[in-house]
C-alpha cells in the first residue's frame, strides 16, 4: 500500500462516515484503524510530532494564542493530517522534487516575475489545506449515489445518465491532483507492506451490507 490508498481512504471515510449517526459503527472504526496504521507507517500521525518546533495559534473570538502543543493536544491523528500539521514536523528539503515542479510551473505562469517568485516562500502547507479541501469535495460531487428507488423514472435515470458523463470526466482528470497530494504526504512514495505495519485488513464490503441491513 502506498501514501495515494491513505488519500482514498481519508475521502471514503470523510465522507460516509464522520456522519452522527454512522462515525462509532463498526464500518467506520474499522475504516479509522486502517487510515491510522498508514498514518504511523508514513510518519503521519501525532506520535512522530517535533517537540522543538513552536507556533502561535491565533484564532477568532480567543483573546489569546494557543501554543501548538495545546493546539495539538486538541487534535485527533485524522485531523493532525488534514490540517497539514505533519508539514511542519518534516525537514524542509523533503519536498525537494515538487517544490521544483511548483517553481517552474509557476514561473512559466508568470513570465517576468522569476526573481519576486523565487524570494517568497513556497507555502506548502497552504497548498496542501487547499487540494485537500478540494478533493474532498470532488470526491463527494463524483461518488455514486446510495440508496435504491422505487419504482422506475425515465427521465430521471436520463439525468442519472447525463451526470454520470460528466463524473466520468472529472475523474479521469484527477491524476495531477492526486499525484501532488501522494507527493505530500509521502514524498519517497513508498510501497508498504500491510503484514509489516499491522494493517487491519477486513472485508469492508460485507461489513457495510451488514451494518447497512441493520440499519436501513
């Protein structure tokens, strides 16, 4: 398994089961302990944060600034990595091969501002926060829907249809996207073994059908 099945997963369980009624059933515990297990296989997780590293938090309506330990401290692994935090518990360098990329894309965009770009920061986290939001909302507008219905529609299954293209279409466009967030969050892009890092392997599909008889 590599750092790109961690993105997939993130997505599948974002958005089918954080929901109330759904986040403490079985599929989504199961779900949570295979992202978890990638998380600390890739260094991901809380436990491989950098005690000498200090920020001030600043958010609205707090008088204060929270230091990030408190700020961590408030954070689940789940949301250490979708916030980005892993970012700043890594060398600089360790991004090399995109920030690379990101720099001559960018100055092909701005032709004459080479000088300017190269003197400010590269902003990766800023990056990451933005196409991780982003996806997320891809994944949610190109998922199929659930659920069965009664009856039969013409004209509704001709909407189904028509959506469907265009789903079709935004999904066979995703592979830059998804390459730089794989680059991200594991810029050595490695192959893990699941028996090596305790993955908890399960049949996810019979153990939704289940949990969805119960409860639907």
């Amino acid at each position: 398994m590599t750092a790109k099945d961690l993105l997939n997963k993130v997505l599948d369980y974002n958005y089918l089961w954080t929901l109330p009624e759904r986040k403490n059933s079985k599929p989504a515990k199961i779900r949570l302990s295979q992202i978890e297990a990638l998380q600390n296989a890739l260094g991901l997780s809380k436990k491989y944060v950098n005690p000498l590293v200090q920020i001030k938090y600043s958010f609205a309506g707090e008088k204060q600034k929270l230091s990030r330990a408190k700020q961590l401290n408030k954070l689940t692994n789940l949301e250490y990595l979708l916030q980005g935090e892993f970012l700043f518990d890594r060398e600089k360098d360790e991004n090399l091969e995109l920030q690379k990329k990101i720099i001559t894309t960018i100055t092909l965009l701005y032709p004459g501002m080479d000088e300017y770009i190269n003197r400010r920061p590269l902003d990766i986290n800023w990056l990451f926060n933005d196409l991780i939001h982003f996806r997320q909302e891809i994944y949610k507008l190109t998922h199929p829907s659930e659920g069965m219905l009664e009856g039969f529609s013409a004209g509704l299954h001709y909407s189904f249809y028509l959506k469907a293209n265009l789903k079709r279409i935004i999904k066979d466009n995703l592979a830059e996207i998804d390459e730089t967030l794989w680059l991200i969050l594991d810029p050595k892009k490695r192959v893990l073994n699941m028996a090596e890092i305790n993955y908890p392997e399960a049949d996810l599909e019979g153990i939704d059908s289940a949990w969805l008889m119960e409860n639907y």
